[in-house]
C-alpha cells in the first residue's frame, strides 16, 4: 500500500495540478442514454490523478435529486428516453442539461431510426455542449468549468 | 483462413448441430439472415458455417451458449425455436416483468431492482436481484437499454462507411470489433492479410488490451473501495492511452483500423520512443501489482466470490479471461493467421478457480505478456500495409478475434458491388453476461459490483 501511494504522491507531482483559481462547485449526474462506452471512460478518467475534476469543485453524485447538471451521452435510444426523462424530472432546480461527446450532440452518425428516440436537444433543453468522439478529460473538465464561472463556451 | 459452408434443411438442424459438437466443433454464435438461421462453430484453426434457410427446433438442450442467440433473433427478427420454453424476451423490453423474470418464491423473498440507470458512471442495464436477507437467490439481466440498432444501421452501406458504426458498438473493444469487421470483409472478397499488416493490427490489438487490462484492475479496486489501487491503475491506464493517442492520433485507437489495409505509420524514432515508455509503464504495473498482492484485505475479498465453475464455464460458453480464470483455456489469438501471434500460449492464472481472485489474476498473468508482445512488435518500424489476393471471393465472411474480454465473432454478408447486407457482432461480452448471471446466486448482495467489475462487461457491445 505505501508504494502505491508513493507512485501516487510522486505521480501528483510530476502531474503539477494547480490549485483552481475560484470557488464554486457543480453537482453532475451522468445518464447513459446509449453511448458506445467511450464517454464513460473518460468522465472516469477525468477523476483520475492527472485530471483530478474533483479540485475545481466538479463531482459525480449518485441521485439525480443531488444533481445541478445532468450530464447525457448517447444518441439517446428509445428505451433509454423514459428513464432519462424521469432523471431530469428528479432534478431540483435551477437544473443544467450537458450533451456529453457528439452522439449527444446528435450527431446521427451512429443508429437505426427506429431503436432511437429523437435527439437530446428536441427532449430536454440543453444548455451545455461538449464535443468529442470521445471527449477528452480536459475538454470536459473546460467546458463544464466555463458554465460553471459563466464564461464563454471552451473553444 | 476461410470456413466450410454447410446448407442445412430445418428440419436436419438440429440433427447437424449435434454431429458438428460430436466431431469437436465449439459453438462461436448464432444469428438470422435472410429469414433463414446461421450458426457458426470453431475448432483448431478452422471454420463452420451451418445455414438453414428457416428456423425451426431449438438447440438451447444442446449448446446452452445459444440461448441468448435465440432469444435474440425471436425478438428482432420475428424467428420461433420449437423447444425453447420459455423462451423469455431478451431485445423485446414490452414485456410485463413476469415474463422476462425467473419466477423466485418463498418466505422472505424479495427482489432489488437495480438501474438502467446506476450511481456511478456506469453504462444502463437493469438487475433483478432475488435475495432473502442479504443473500442472492437469482439474479435476472434486462440489457439492450442501449440497443441502437446497429447492425441494421451499417447494412446498406459500403464496407467503409460500416466500418465507423460496427467499431463504435463498444468504445473499449474498437479496434477488436474493427478488425473482427474488416477480416469478415476480408474474409468474404478473398483478400488475405501481409505481414506487415497482420503486424499492424496486432500491435493495435495489443494496445487495445493493454488499457483495458490496466482499467479493469483500477474497476476491481473501486468495488471493494481499495482508493489507492483505483487511482494507481487509473493512473497507469492514463499514460497507455496517451501512448495511444501519440501513436494512431486517439486515445481509444478509433479509425485506425481500415478494410483492407493499413495506414497506420510508425517511424523508427517513434517506435523506439514508445518502447521506453512502455518500458516505464511496465516496470511500474509490476509494481503496482506486486502492491496489490501483498494488500491483504483486499485480496481476501476476491476470494472464493462469484465462482463461475469450469462446467458452467464449457456449458454457458465462456470466452476471454473469465473462461480463463475459470480454466477453460481458449483464445481466439491461438488461432489467428490474419493477425501476428504465432506461438502464443493463453496465460492461465496460477489457480483457475473462476472466483473474482482468478479474474484479477488472470489479467495479472496477462499484462506481461501483452507487455512482451508490444515490444516485440514495436521493434521495427510500422509502414502502411495492404491486404493480398489469397482465397475465392463470395458473399460471406467469417472472423472471430480475441478483443480484451474475449472471443468477438463477426459474420458478413456482402454484395457484389461491395455493400454490407448483413453484419452480425457477437461479442465477448454478449458471450459472457449469461455466465455472470449465472456466478451471482449464493453470493451477498454488496459483492455484485466486485463480481459485475471483476468480469468488466461492456453494455454497448452486447446491446448494440
């Protein structure tokens, strides 16, 4: 256990996080609406120690009814449209919607019409938009912060 | 490497599926086309294709692995198994829970019902846990929240433009899934692999596993909340797939697998370069790993938990480390000649008891090799690679490749002019999740993400 958290402790430091600059926090809830798995790894990874979202205040929490921002990947298949619906009606608010990676974004390259449900942006109002096929962790971590401090989108 | 084709009459189907396991053939898949069934079967290096052109007796009572392959095609594509009873629904989600559910009763029984969607950044699937106390009785999947439709999605396109969508039924098993596509292709227009190319999507392949491997370590720490063994595997995870992306241009490898060749441009420089830093990253997985043996109350929660027992192992169709682990020595990479193995011998944990220790093992058992191969292939520059005239050209085509969680098989059925009019995926993770369920009963509700981590399934390639 103590090399691993001295492979640690050294990785941080050849990492050289920065401290955030500002305060504030935003609670995220991830939704699967059909992604190919991509996404989900690296929203994963974006907590690992290179990335650590966690410092800027940025974390996953387990129920919608915790959540200020759902974050949705996928094209959004037909069986996933209720579930994902009664994800955001759970949501207290003021409530966000972010299309994470461009399946979200509905980029309709991926998917029979008939196994879909219409797009993200025709379901819920999305406010945040985060392209990729798969995003990286650090565009994640930009956009989400940018919302957060009500800047411009990441370029 | 091409297969023996087989047309059947339905009503000799089943009597020819029983000769076919008689003669040592294993059962690789089962699918519609054409309104008819395909069955498709492995032994040593060669191929078979059984096809009747109408479904008619089920073979669930001799291949128990075809059961979701049957249940699949009932629900997608309108076919009936004689004999297959219940034949619950699996794709079709219209059904009451009664008819999906294994009925489960008694005093103190109740179930849990987990998901689509979970608390952690984890894919949609639904689990019905049927416990008394804390103790699972039965567990019942419901996948395909995630069905996309696929398959129909890539048909009508030419190979090229297919290839996008069958790699993006899973993100982690791309390259598997591409190469698995692009052999069937090959397969079907009589073009054979060079070694260069075979070279090409080996070390491909290799990385592929590579991630994987270290990520399902980091995913079994996190099921028993071992915080540092998460983030020293995450972190090792992290630096394969920045290597990833300074080799092909994406962390997941996605695009540089291509029908019919390769452009895939390693320099001697590069190749040398990524070498050293797959050196680092070894040196330290040995670490890391070493770590985790000697974390004792960590490795006492991997033992003797979700057995899947070498029978159920053979029975249910087991591919990929979890067959592995369980001591069923099969891997699709022994048996490769588009790809550059040669003597590859399958690396069995030191103790095949299909519990979540053999699982963890043997991913230990396997990173060495994995390490061993990169360098191997990594030691002499990659250059853009073509395929080569080697076999007749017909409409079908058949492939199975070892992706990280096992045996993916892909069958093709192509036009003249080169547009897909069937593709089949069945990959090691569909294999698989009936062999998970089947793990889970008798063990303590709080250890299904342990077993569920120690298995690393992919919702979106069974799904599709």
């Amino acid at each position: 256990m103590f090399v691993l958290l001295r492979q640690l402790q050294r990785l941080r430091r050849d990492a050289a996080l920065t401290a955030p600059p500002r305060r504030g926090s935003l609670a995220l809830r991830h939704v699967d609406a059909g992604s190919c798995n991509a996404c989900e790894h690296e929203l994963t990874a974006a907590a690992n120690p290179y990335y650590d979202l966690a410092r800027h205040g940025l974390n996953v929490v387990a129920s919608p009814r915790h959540a200020d921002v759902l974050l949705v990947t996928g094209p959004v298949t037909a069986r996933m449209r209720e579930p994902l619906l009664k994800a955001y009606e759970a949501m207290p608010e003021p409530r966000t919607v972010a299309a994470l990676g461009d399946c979200a974004m509905g980029c309709g390259v991926l998917g029979d019409a008939a196994a879909l449900a219409p797009p993200l942006d025709e379901l819920l109002p999305v406010a945040i938009r985060i392209p990729g096929c798969p995003p990286a962790p650090d565009v994640i971590a930009a956009h989400l912060l940018a919302h957060l401090h009500g800047e411009p989108p990441a370029a | 490497m091409s297969f023996a084709r087989r047309d059947v009459a339905p009503a000799a189907w089943r009597a020819e599926v029983s000769d076919a396991l008689a003669d040592g053939w294993r059962f690789a898949g089962l699918w519609a086309e054409d309104a008819g069934l395909r069955a498709a079967f492995a032994r040593h290096g060669e191929r078979l294709l059984l096809a009747a052109p109408a479904a008619r007796d089920s073979i669930v009572d001799l291949v128990p692995a075809a059961a979701w392959d049957e249940r699949e095609a009932h629900d997608l594509h309108g076919l009936a198994f004689a004999g297959h009873e219940p034949l619950r629904a699996l794709v079709d989600h219209g059904a009451p829970t009664p008819e999906w559910t294994v009925p489960v009763e008694g005093r103190d029984v109740f179930q849990v019902a987990v998901g689509p969607i979970h608390a952690g950044v984890i894919e949609s699937g639904h689990f019905r846990f049927h416990v008394v106390g804390e103790r699972v009785l039965h567990l019942d999947l419901r996948l395909f929240y995630k069905h996309r439709g696929l398959e129909r999605a890539a048909q009508g396109r030419p190979v090229a433009e297919a290839l996008p969508v069958v790699q993006r039924a899973c993100g982690a098993d791309a390259v598997a899934n591409a190469i698995a596509f692009a052999h069937a292709c090959e397969d079907a227009t009589g073009q054979a692999a060079t070694p260069a190319l075979a070279r090409a999507r080996t070390l491909l392949a290799e990385l592929e596993r590579l991630y994987n491997h270290l990520n399902d370590l980091s995913a079994i720490c996190a099921g028993v909340g071992f915080a540092p063994g998460t983030m020293a595997f995450a972190g090792l995870k992290e630096r394969a797939m920045r290597l990833n992306a300074t080799l092909t241009g994406h962390r997941f490898l996605f695009g540089a697998v291509r029908v019919g060749g390769s452009d895939l441009a390693i320099p001697a420089a590069a190749a040398a370069e990524a070498r050293s830093v797959l050196g680092e990253l070894r040196d330290e997985t040995r670490r890391a790993w070493r770590e985790l043996q000697f974390a004792g109350s960590v490795q006492e929660r991997f033992d003797g938990v979700g057995v899947l027992e070498l029978e159920d192992a053979r029975r249910l169709g087991a591919v990929g480390p979890a067959a592995r682990a369980a001591g069923v020595a099969i891997d699709a990479r022994t048996d490769a000649p588009r790809l550059a193995y040669r003597d590859l011998v399958p690396a069995l944990p030191p103790r095949a008891d299909g519990d979540v220790a053999a699982r963890v093992e043997v991913r230990g058992a396997e990173l060495p090799v994995v390490f061993d191969l990169l360098d191997e292939l990594l030691a002499e520059p990659l250059e853009p690679a073509a395929t080569e005239p080697g076999g007749p050209a017909r409409r079908d085509g058949l492939a199975l490749v070892e992706s990280p969680r096992g045996q993916t098989l892909c069958a093709v059925a192509l036009r003249e002019d080169g547009v897909v009019e069937r593709v089949h995926l069945r990959t090691g993770s569909y294999a698989n999740w009936p062999a998970l369920a089947q793990t889970v009963p008798g063990n303590l509700l709080p250890d299904f993400p342990l077993i569920n981590k120690s298995f690393e399934l992919c919702y979106a390639c069974a799904d599709r």
